[in-house]
C-alpha cells in the first residue's frame, strides 16, 4: 500500500512537472512568433518609406545600374587611348613543307623550265610580344567627351526616376492613411447609429415609436456597414499598391506611423513666383541629349583629320626539324631562337569616302537642330504643366477649406439633431437626415484631402522641387 502510494505521489510529481515544461515552452514558443511578426511587419513614417522604396524597388535599381554601366562603358572607351599590348605563341608542323619553283637554269637547266624545291623545317615557332599606342584620333577625342555626357544622361535619368518613385509612393501612402482616417469617423458614426437604432427599436417594442422609424435607421446603418466594408477592401488593395511601389514584399504585413492630422498640417496657400522649368529632370535630361548631338557634329567635322598611331613588336622564331623546340643551345644554329623586332608609325588620312562622311555630318546637324525644337517644346510643355499644377494646388487648397468647414459643420448639425432627437423634441427623419449630410461632407473633406496631396505632388514634380 506505501509503495502503490508512492508511485502514485511521483507520478503526480512527474505531471506537474510536465506541465511547467509544457508551459514553458508554449511561452517561448509564443515569444518567438511574436518577435518574428514584429521583424516582417514595420512602421513606416512616409520618409521611411521613400527610403525603403530606393533601396528595394526594381525600377530604381535599374536606373542605379544604368549609372555604373555607363561608369565602365566611360572607362571602356579611355581605354581605347591607353597602351594596347600583345602577346602570342605560334606554332606551326608542316605535314607537307611548302614547295617552291626555282628557275632550272641556275641549276644548269633549259632556259624557261624551273625544278620544285622544298625550304623550310618541319616545325617552325614563332613567340613574341606587340604594342601600340594612339597618338592622335579625333574619334577618340570625342569619344571620350561623350561618354562623360553619357554619364551625366544617366545621372540625370536616375535622378527622373528618384522623382517618379517618390512621387508614387507619397499618393500610395496618403492613400492608405486617408482611407485608414474614413474608417475611423465611419466606425463613430455606425456607433452612434447604433445606439439610436436600438433606442428607437425598444421606443416601438413599447409603443413609443413607429415601425418605419426603425427601418429608416436600419437602412441608413446597413448603408454605413456597407460603406465600410468597401473601405476595408480599398484599404487591402491601396496597402497592395504601396508595397508594390515600395519593392516591399506582398505578403508582408505593414504598418503607417503618420495621420492625417500631422500631414494636413504641411499645406499652405501657395504663392506662385516666376516658374523656372531647368530643375525639372524632363527638361535636363533633352539638354544633355543636345550636348550629345552637338558633340557629334564636331566629331563629324573634325574627321577629315588623320589618325596618328605608333607600334612595335618583338618575336623569336625558331626553325627545327625535329620536335624540340624548348632545347637551346647558342653554339648550334639549330637549336637557336632568332630575333626579329620593329617600330612604326601609321597615318591613315581619308581623302575620298564617296561623300558618305559629308553626308553623316549632314544628317548630325538636322539631328542636333530637331532636338533643339524638341527642347523648346519641353520647356514650353513644362512651363504649361507647371502653371496647371499650380492652378489645380490652388483649388485644391481652397476645396480643402471650404470641405473641412462644411464636415465640421455638418457634425454640428448632427450632434444638435442627436440631442433634440434623445429631448423627445427632434424627429427621426431629422438624424437620418443629418447623418446623411455628415457622411457625404465627410466624404468630400477626405476627397478634397487627397486631391490636395496629388496636387501638392504634381505641382512639386512640376517644378522640379519634390526631390533634392
């Protein structure tokens, strides 16, 4: 009996202790998954999204790499001004030596007939190393001005495609904060529906109140349940196109730090001065293709000028009849490796090319010409795309105003029709009603809210100061 109430202790023991370790682990377990969820999901203030989005999206980090291509294809061409230097092995094993016809008559022949001899090794080497150097290639000189313009162009392109992607990210996250602050009033508003809905459903349970009134407020919830069962959705899919934006991963969860409020607060009425188009990456990027053109045309030019290069070389020959062409020796001629080295320079002068280079200096000029019509076009379609931009900011901001005074407005005409409603002295149709206007001027303020920041963008973009 001692013994069987023994066993029976230490299992009981033994449980306990399973317990805790059980415990423990779910515990840790849990400690675990939640610092996992909080390294996939962040906080991201619109700065920091913006920096995330330079870092990880495709587009960006082509145009990067467009910048360290056109890096190298700079250094490519410099090289071509550099020292080229040479080296080759060449060996031969005639099969067959080649024959050659001597006249037969230094041999004592008939005058006019000739005897086949063959001259030469069977293994014939030749080793050595070739350099040159250009001295003087208009091409060359152009060359080289043009890819540190290329360089520039691809400086310029990146710095478009900054623009580009800060731009798309701002509009995708204003878009998600603004339809996050809808749900908020919309959530306040299905409460206080709510509340009148059943105080009127229990008004008519007593006699106190009509049927019609409680299906009135039931429409009219039903429509703010509904409503905000788009906005959800909107949200997932404004969320989506954010992350897109953003390279971030889309089945990563994240999280917007910043509100409404701290962002309505960077808006101001703008004071338009004169427009100045040459900040903006659009017009930049034309001017640089110009200084290309332009850069043609000179090489174009000034290739009627000769090209001047120098060159030499150093070989060894060898000459064996047999297979041994490592042994050397100074005192046997055929185990010997002779010398042969030169210099040299080349000129090469065009003189007729069929009018083909006067024709290509033509076609450079109407080239150069046609992007200068274009760059005047630009800076025309800039200046016209600014003053829309500031147009549409102005109106914007004065929408803004008006739809933030009549929200607040129509909250005041709610909250007056709420108290006369629960004094017994305001009729159901006045809430329904009220509520109603609140929703649609709430509607409007956050409308106007993101027509604002587009326009605040775009005006930006316009003129070249959304980045730095």
């Amino acid at each position: 009996m001692l013994v069987t109430q023994h066993y029976i202790e230490k299992n009981k023991i033994n449980m306990i202790n399973f317990k805790r370790y059980t415990l423990f682990f779910a515990l840790l377990f849990l400690l675990i998954n939640i610092n996992a969820q909080k390294t996939n999901n962040k906080d991201f203030t619109l700065q920091q999204a913006i920096d995330f989005s330079l870092k990880n999206s495709p587009n960006y980090l082509n145009a990067e790499l467009d910048i360290e291509n056109a890096n190298y294809r700079r250094k490519e061409i410099t090289g071509i001004g550099l020292p080229q230097i040479n080296s080759s092995i060449d060996l031969k094993d005639y099969i067959n030596i080649p024959t050659s016809l001597l006249p037969a008559q230094i041999f004592g022949g008939p005058a006019g007939s000739y005897l086949p001899v063959k001259f030469g090794t069977k293994y014939n080497s030749t080793a050595g190393f070739s350099a040159s150097q250009l001295i003087f290639s208009s091409d060359y000189i152009f060359g080289l001005k043009a890819s540190q313009e290329f360089m520039n162009l691809s400086k310029i392109n990146l710095s478009r495609s900054k623009s580009d992607l800060v731009a798309q990210v701002s509009k995708a996250y204003y878009n998600v904060i603004i339809n996050k602050e809808r749900i908020k009033l919309l959530e306040a508003n299905i409460l206080r529906l709510k509340k009148i809905f059943d105080d009127t459903k229990a008004f008519n349970q007593q006699g106190f109140a009509e049927l019609i009134d409680v299906e009135r407020l039931e429409v009219q919830f039903n429509n703010l349940v509904t409503e905000k069962d788009k906005i959800v959705k909107l949200i997932g899919l404004s969320e989506t196109m954010l992350k897109f934006q953003m390279g971030y991963k889309l089945s990563d969860s994240i999280f917007l730090s910043q509100t409404l409020p701290e962002i309505s607060d960077q808006f101001e009425e703008l004071n338009v001065s004169k427009i100045d188009v040459s900040k903006r990456p659009e017009y930049q990027l034309i001017q640089s293709q110009q200084a290309l053109f332009d850069i043609d045309v000179k090489r174009m030019k000034w290739g009627f000028l000769p090209t001047i290069a120098a060159y030499g070389a150093l070989q060894y020959n060898a000459q064996r009849a047999s297979f041994n062409l490592l042994d050397f020796d100074k005192n046997d001629i055929n185990k010997q490796w002779y010398q042969v080295s030169l210099i040299g320079f080349t000129l090469n002068m065009p003189i007729f090319s069929g009018m083909q280079r006067i024709n290509k200096l033509e076609q450079a000029k109407i080239t150069a010409l046609k992007n200068k019509n274009t760059l005047i076009n630009v800076q025309m379609a800039s200046e016209l795309e600014a003053t829309a931009a500031s147009v549409s900011y102005s109106n914007a901001y004065s929408s803004l105003i008006i739809q933030r005074k009549n929200m607040n407005l129509a909250q005041h005409v709610y909250d007056v029709a709420q108290k006369k409603y629960q004094s017994g002295v305001g009729s159901n149709l006045e809430i329904v009603n009220a509520e109603t206007s609140l929703k649609e001027a709430q509607t409007n303020y956050y409308n106007a809210s993101f027509d604002m920041i587009v326009a605040k963008i775009d005006y930006q973009k316009a003129i070249g100061t959304l980045v730095k």
